[in-house]
C-alpha cells in the first residue's frame, strides 16, 4: 500500500474531480487509519455503471467515498430531489457527486439515469444493486437496465471487510440476457464478505 492510503490512479479518461488539497489528504488519511487499501486496477473508460457490493454497513458508503475523495474521481449518484431543498444539505450533496432525481416524471429513474449518461462526454454512475443494507435473495436490476439503455459496460467495485480491502475488477460488457448478466456479476461478487453479513 502506499503511504497515503492509495494504490490506484486514474486512467485519463475516467472523470475526475479537483478536490480541495485538504479535503484530499484528509480521506487519505481516513482510509489510511482505517487500515484499509484499494486493489484492480481503473478501466479507461469515459462511461461506465459502477456497482459496489457487497452492502451491509453505512460504513460502505463511508469508506467509498473516502476513496472516491482520495482519488479525486467523479462518480455521480441518484438521490431524492426532496433532499436537496435545504440548500446547505443540497451544496453538500452535489458536491459529493449527488444527483437529484425527480421519481414522479413518467420516464422513471432509470431512463432519467440513462439519459443523464448518453448526454455526457464523461461520466461515471454509481448504485448498489442490492438496494440495501440486509441481505437479498435478489439483487434490484435498475444497474442492469441503465447500463444496458446507455449501452455502457457495469464496473464491479467490491468491500472486502476480512482484509479491509475496496477493489475494482474488469468491466462486464452487457448481453440482451438481463438474467444471466446478474447471475454472472453476482457471481464475480461471491468471494467478497461485507461487514455484517458474508458474500452477497
């Protein structure tokens, strides 16, 4: 591991963000301190659906954006517009790559998702296909159908809490087979224990 808490860089055409230095050096020192360290290496890839599983702790979402912070990489992330009416909650969620999304429009948030991505010339979109912190017979396929809308490829990110690690694993390029794509990125997941609940 490096000595400030992260191992990977970031291709040039992965979206990216210039953070404060501070706040910079700070999410490194978080996942520094926490012992934890990144793995894999970052497609280069301008469009891309990033999923992160195994999900079970709101330390996952603590410790994903530490690293997203620490790397200075651009992820954006659908959240309810109602949360972003408190203008102070709303500047601080935009500034952490949250996207509001209006659930009422009749194209659904997985079209307004698509279409947020077919529209830009770079950008990264990030969910956890399981749609929750408690363990799921199914995984919630919203990843799959805004991915395959967008014709973009789904990129596993994994929490390893045995050995503290977040890891990035190859790109999957999308069949017409919605079925089988889930049942062979879930499968990918398996090794992967989150905190509180094993493999996903």
């Amino acid at each position: 591991m490096a000595p400030d808490g992260v191992v990977l860089r970031l291709p040039p055409n992965v979206p990216r963000v210039r953070p404060n230095r501070f706040i910079r050096w700070l999410a490194r020192s978080m996942l520094r301190l926490g012992g934890w360290r990144m793995a894999g290496t970052f497609p280069d890839l301008p469009k891309i659906v990033l999923i992160g599983a195994p999900h079970s702790s709101n330390w996952d979402g603590v410790w994903g954006f530490a690293a997203k912070v620490a790397l200075g990489l651009d992820i954006k992330i659908l959240g309810k517009d109602s949360l972003f009416k408190v203008p102070v909650v709303g500047a601080l969620l935009r500034h952490l790559g949250v996207i509001p999304v209006d659930r009422n429009k009749p194209q659904g948030v997985v079209e307004q998702a698509a279409q947020m991505i077919r529209d830009a010339d770079r950008l990264w979109f990030g969910l956890a296909p399981e749609g929750t912190r408690k363990p799921v017979e199914r995984w919630k396929t919203g990843f799959w159908k805004i991915a395959k809308a967008a014709d973009v490829p789904v990129l596993p990110a994994y929490f390893h809490y045995p050995d503290k690690t977040i890891g990035i694993g190859e790109p999957f390029t999308l069949s017409d087979d919605m079925a089988a794509d889930v049942a062979r990125i879930r499968a990918w997941f398996r090794p992967w224990q989150g905190k509180h609940h094993g493999t996903t």
